[in-house]
C-alpha cells in the first residue's frame, strides 16, 4: 500500500481563499475583522511567526495590529494591554504569542482574553465550551487537524481514534473535536502501557507529542489515517512523530513534515479571527474576563 499524502499546503490554501470570502462579506455588512498580536520579549521564533500571521491577514484583508514589548514588561502593564484589546471594537481577535518570559504567568495571561477574541482558542472559558461540545473558537492546530480529515474524506463517525499526546495545546482539544465528530477516542501519554497495541486499533492516529520518529510501521493498522502533528528540528532537518518512511507503507492516508499540519495552524488563525469578528457583528459577545 502507498499512502495518500495529505497535503497541508494546499489545504491550507483553500481554507485561506474561503476565507478572504468571508472578509470580503464581512465588510459589506460594514465589518471591519481586526487581529491584534501581542509579542513580549525578544525570542527570534516568535517574532518570525507573528510577522507571517500578520502578512497572512493582510494577504487575506484582515488588519493587522501589533504589539511589541520589552522582555521585561510587568505583568500589570500586559494585564493593562490585553484589556483595552477585549474593549477595542476594531479588534476582532487577540493573539498573545508564546513563550512568555519567565516572570509572565502564560496560563493567567492567555485567560485573561475575552473567550469571543480568544483566537488561540487557550483560555479556561474557551476549553471550557470545547468540553461541554459547545466550541467557538478552537485552538488553530487542532482545528487544522480536522480540516485535514475532512479534505481526506474520513468518517470520523463511529471510528476508531486515537491520540497520542495530552496537551492544552493539541492533545486534549483535539481529542475533544473527535468526540464531537462522533469518534471513538482513546488519549494516550508517556504513561501508556503498550501504547504500539493500542495505536494499532486506531482508524485515524494523531501524534502530537514532540518525539522525532516514534511512530512507526509496526504501530500502525493496515489502512490507517495517520495525522502527523510532530514538527522537530534534527541534524536532518525539520521531522515529525511519525516515521514517515515506514508507516507510509501502511497507511491509507497520511500528513508529510514540513507541509502538512503546520500550514494549518495560520490559515485556521484566519478563519477564527473571521469568525470572532461574525460574532461581533451580530451582537454575540461574552464579557471580558477580569484582569488582576
């Protein structure tokens, strides 16, 4: 067997046309979507990947707006700037990019976004309605990784699933969202006994857990949708969980890296930031969490 390969770039391009659509609409009901990103501290990656998502919202014409502060700003002075952002009407979304530095507490900061501008999907009350099956706005991985099944035509009704990796980030939404597409889902995690016999009762596998290669072949069902999430830089370059070469033997379908997942993750910021500023529109905003 050789796998279908699941290509994120394209993907992630449809989902950025769909959603210059929507801007487009937006603006002709008199809507103008705004992110707002927010970057503190000087860690060169992180200002890489701000810089593409705000060349993404303006290829896409969302406006962008930007804040940069010192390494050493005060947790009241960030307190003070994600406020004014929940109560800006011509900012849509808010994105604090991590890491923080080390004297920001990342969970209280994130949390303190208003759940309706929460385009990262991370604060409490945002995984909150994710749990209850009552999502809005979802984290951008995980929200790529089904975008990617869909593309790939898998029926997630009543399979099998499984996730390795439990992360607030991707392992546990995730899993949340093949619930509520109807799957059958076990999480797995460092703890796991026989983690290879439980990823090979799997349909659709997800690794997320920031393990060059630790999927392989012989975990893998025949026929599998093997979901690559992994991005880790080796002396051989940019890898993911899965050992591609193996399992892709296997596999009915699955996501190369570079080029699968990771294209996701901005065009999904888009669609969110499309989507909290539609909210917006027709009145559907939540109060902002209190700050301090």
């Amino acid at each position: 067997m050789s796998a279908e390969i699941i290509d994120g770039r394209a993907v992630a391009a449809g989902v950025r046309e769909r959603v210059a659509g929507e801007v487009r609409e937006l603006r002709a009901e008199g809507a103008d979507p705004g992110l707002a990103t927010v970057l503190v501290g000087d860690d060169p990656a992180s200002h890489v990947y701000v810089r593409m998502k705000r060349k993404a919202c303006e290829e896409v014409g969302i406006t962008p707006s930007h804040h940069e502060l010192d390494a050493a700003t005060p947790a009241d002075e960030l307190r003070d700037i994600l406020s004014a952002l929940n109560e800006d009407p011509a900012v849509s979304g808010v994105l604090l990019q991590l890491p923080l530095p080390a004297h920001l507490d990342a969970d209280e900061m994130t949390g303190l976004v208003t759940p309706d501008k929460d385009v990262d999907g991370l604060s409490p009350l945002s995984a909150g309605l994710l749990a209850q099956g009552r999502p809005r706005l979802v984290p951008c991985t995980p929200l790529g990784v089904m975008e990617l099944l869909a593309h790939a035509r898998v029926e997630l009704e009543g399979a099998r699933a499984v996730v390795i990796g439990r992360s607030q980030l991707v392992g546990k939404p995730v899993t949340q969202l093949l619930l509520g597409a109807d799957a059958t889902v076990t999480q797995c995690h460092s703890r796991t006994r026989d983690l290879a016999v439980v990823c090979r009762e799997a349909d659709v596998l997800v690794a997320a857990v920031g393990r060059p290669g630790m999927v392989t072949g012989e975990m893998v069902a025949e026929g599998a949708v093997v979901i690559d999430v992994g991005t880790n830089r080796t002396d051989d370059g940019l890898v993911g969980d899965v050992d591609f070469g193996s399992v892709s033997t296997k596999a009915r379908a699955i996501t190369p890296v570079p080029g699968g997942v990771g294209p996701m993750t901005i065009a999904m910021l888009l669609s969110n930031t499309a989507l909290a500023a539609r909210l917006a529109l027709h009145g559907t905003r939540s109060a902002a969490p209190a700050a301090g």
